[in-house]
C-alpha cells in the first residue's frame, strides 16, 4: 500500500491510499533428472556443458600427434546444429523473456491394463519425480507467485499440479559457463511426479509451467513428454560360447540392464527369447575341413587368445559364420547384415588382448552398407562391464559412438558424457568425467532411431 498527498482546485489537501499489485518475477523453469538416475526411465536435455565451454576436454594437437593438452571446450562440436535438435518435435516452442528455451524430454511406459492396452506396463505405475531448477533472470522475491502444471492429455497426471514459488527458492546457485557468463538458478529437488495411466500417448505431448501472481500468468516452462502407443519388441538369443571346456559367465543382471536401464528409454521391450550354449571344441572337431572352422583356428595367437588389433573382428565374424551353419538357434543367415529380427549375443572366456590392449566386445557390421548387425560378442574381459553389455548392443540398434567424427548425428569428445555410446575414457587415456557404472543414458535422438531399427518387432 502507497501513500500519496494529493493538492485540489480550493487549495485543500487530503492523504490517500493506493494499491499497487506486485509485478510477477523474471524467471525460466527447467526440468531435471535428480542424481542417482539409474536408467529406468528415458529422460535427455540440452546440457549447459554441451553447448558452454565448462568442462576441460583433453585436446590432441597437432592432430594424430600424440600430444595432448587440456583446455576448457563445449563437449559438443556442433554446437549449432546441436541446438536445432533439441528444438526438433518440440510442441509450440517458447522463449520466455526473449531467451532461448530447450525442453527436457521424458519417455515412460503407459501404465495400463491390457485391455486399455496390451503393451503397457507396470514400470512407471508410480510415475517419475523430477527435480525442478529455476533460472533467475532477475533477483526473486518469496511473494505469492504460483507455478502451475498443465497438459492437454487428462492421462498425463501431474501431482502436484500447482507449487509456490516460494518455497522453491531455497539457497541460490550460480553456475559459471565460460568467461564472464553465469547463470543464478535454484534447485528443488524431486518436487513433481509424472505419470501416464489408461491410454497410451499417440503423439508427443507437453506439460505447460506457468508462472501466476494476481492476475498475471507468463508460461516460463514445459516439458515434453515422448510418444508412448507403440511399444517394439526387440528379442534377444544370448549365447555361451564354450572353447577349451572353459565355460563364460556373464553378469546375473545383462537382462535387467536390457529391461529396465537401457532399451526401456526408448520405450523398446527387450526379451531374451533364447539362452543357449555353442560348443565351438565340439564344431571343430566335427567340422576340421569348413573354411570358416580354418579361419577361425587361424585367429589365435595362444590358446584361449586372439590378437585385439587384427583378430577380434575376424574372429567374432567367423563365430557368426559357424553359427549360422551348426548353431541350435541359427536364423540361417543375416546376423552380419542385420536382414532378420532377432538380436544375438554371443559372450565367451577367450582373450582378445595384444600389447595391454583388450577388446571388450565388438558389433557385427556390413562393411558394404556401412549397416550395423544384429550380432555382438563380448570377450572374457568384458563380461563383468555393465557398459560392455548395452553399448555393444547399442551399436546393434543402429548406433555410432558419441564421439564418431563424420558418423554420429553429433560429434562428442571422447569421455565427457554419461551416454552409453560414449568411452569412459578420454583421448589422451585419461579418466573421462564419468565412471561407466553411471554411464546410464541415450540421448533423444538416439531413441528416435533406435526405434527404426529394422530388427523390432511391432507387432506381437
């Protein structure tokens, strides 16, 4: 309330009141993953490291030299273009204030019963809380301001639908991203959940934030949330291949990576169809005149060993050659090529290792379509790799490292992310940023072909 003196025509003056409404505030809201985040639901933004030079990124220079140096770099090369793909399916694009706005997105199963819809599921029946940040663009006030939550789909439940403002300002935070430019922002941590029940989402959809004092309402945030009506069935035939009577054990958990801390960010149901057994001392002995039985004797350099610098590729190609002959579950032919639709894991205790290098795991690919297989193998030394057993099988989904130069949709340095199509290391063989136990995540470009990959099956 105001106070003015105001002098009339008689000379008299009097004292009165005004009422002058607060002005609604300057500020942006942001979805994010809060920490811990272990892959069980999809989630992808554009990160300030990625387009802000933050991070320091070992540098080889000159190029192919061997000498590295460190410098503080944006961890993505196409900057630009990276930008425009995260504006990419984005539902009526905002820029609050004028400034640029990059939507986190969200992808969840339906939560369903199987006559609403067969291919929903009980993963996020609880829903997904996310940590809400707060972009300052002015100095905030604890004042009466709300934020509301809305989306058009009433299958989309927010809980809850409305906050105060004020109790989301705790202690501000100052973010420095290169130079002399910083961001103020706050952080609430898992203050809204998300969650779809009853009909899937034929089309991607969007929650709306809005900021509310009074009678004045900005939108100052959205998230989008990932189309969800068809849900691919990828299947999987895992295969021990048994060499010298030594017997492979991958990790007891590959199924619950593939189920719920990889594919499922896709929205992609992986099932192992087959878990089987391929005695290759048994295919030798019966098959001593098959080329590819020569070939692969050939690749050893010790026994239980091949050579990671020639033989790996050679090796895991003429497993798949055998296979396709003598194996019990061979699809005849197309593991190669990809040409069928079933994904084949093979995993064994042979060595692939020359010079203190080891192969973890390799993917199959066409070298004449330039195509990724639909088969891997993962040697002794990955077996335990939590990292081994998805990035493998990412590449068998279609997918080029993060770091691919003139591959890849968008080029990363090595080691500075926590996707699972990067390195943990960088190029200078230094430690990346992430440890591979939390390499847990594909971006949204990466579900987008992931989900074209021509090995799914839609309908089942």
């Amino acid at each position: 309330m105001n106070k003015f003196r105001i002098e009339f025509k008689d000379g008299a003056t009097r004292t009165a009141s005004v009422k002058i409404a607060p002005t609604l505030k300057k500020f942006m809201v942001h979805f994010r993953r809060p920490t811990g985040y272990q892959g069980k639901y999809g989630f992808d933004w554009l990160r300030d490291e990625y387009i802000y030079p933050i991070e320091s990124v070992a540098i080889e220079t000159p190029p192919s030299s061997g000498n590295f140096t460190r410098s503080k770099k944006a961890l993505c090369k196409n900057v630009a273009s990276l930008k425009t793909e995260y504006k990419k399916d984005v539902l009526n694009p905002i820029s609050p204030y004028g400034n640029d706005y990059y939507p986190a997105w969200l992808s969840i199963f339906p939560h369903t019963t199987t006559a609403q819809f067969k291919h929903g599921s009980r993963m996020h029946k609880d829903g997904v809380s996310l940590d809400l940040e707060i972009e300052a663009l002015e100095s905030l006030v604890k004042d009466s301001t709300e934020l509301l939550f809305e989306c058009a789909d009433k299958n989309v439940i927010i809980t809850p639908n409305k906050l105060n403002l004020k109790n989301l300002i705790g202690n501000k935070k100052t973010k420095n991203l290169g130079g002399t430019t910083t961001r103020d922002y706050y952080l609430a941590t898992k203050k809204i959940n998300i969650k779809n029940t009853t009909t899937p989402l034929k089309k991607h959809e969007e929650i709306k934030v809005f900021a509310k004092l009074g009678t004045q309402k900005k939108e100052v945030g959205k998230l989008m949330i990932y189309k969800n009506n068809r849900i691919p069935k990828a299947e999987v035939v895992v295969i021990n291949v048994n060499y010298a009577s030594s017997i492979a054990s991958l990790r007891d958990d590959y199924q619950y990576l593939f189920k719920k801390q990889s594919f499922n960010q896709a929205l992609i149901r992986m099932d192992v169809a087959t878990d089987t057994k391929f005695n290759l001392d048994e295919t030798i002995r019966k098959y001593p005149t098959d080329p590819d039985v020569i070939s692969l004797k050939n690749n050893f350099i010790a026994p239980s060993q091949v050579d990671a610098n020639t033989k790996d590729i050679q090796f895991h190609k003429d497993i798949i050659k055998l296979y396709e002959k003598y194996g019990k579950h061979s699809p005849g032919i197309g593991m190669i090529d990809g040409n069928q639709q079933k994904t084949y894991l093979f995993y064994t205790n042979i060595l692939a290792s020359s010079s203190g290098f080891s192969t973890l795991g390799i993917c199959s690919l066409d070298t004449t379509t330039g195509a990724w297989g639909n088969s891997y193998i993962i040697y002794s030394t990955g077996l335990s790799s939590k990292h081994t057993v998805t990035h493998e099988a990412g590449h068998s989904f279609s997918l080029e490292h993060s770091f691919q130069p003139g591959a890849t949709k968008y080029e990363f340095y090595q080691g500075t992310t926590d996707n699972i199509m990067d390195y943990s290391q960088q190029d200078d063989a230094t430690a990346g940023f992430y440890h591979e136990d939390k390499m847990n995540c594909y971006f949204k470009w990466q579900w987008d072909i992931m989900r074209t990959d021509r090995s799914l099956i839609n309908t089942y």
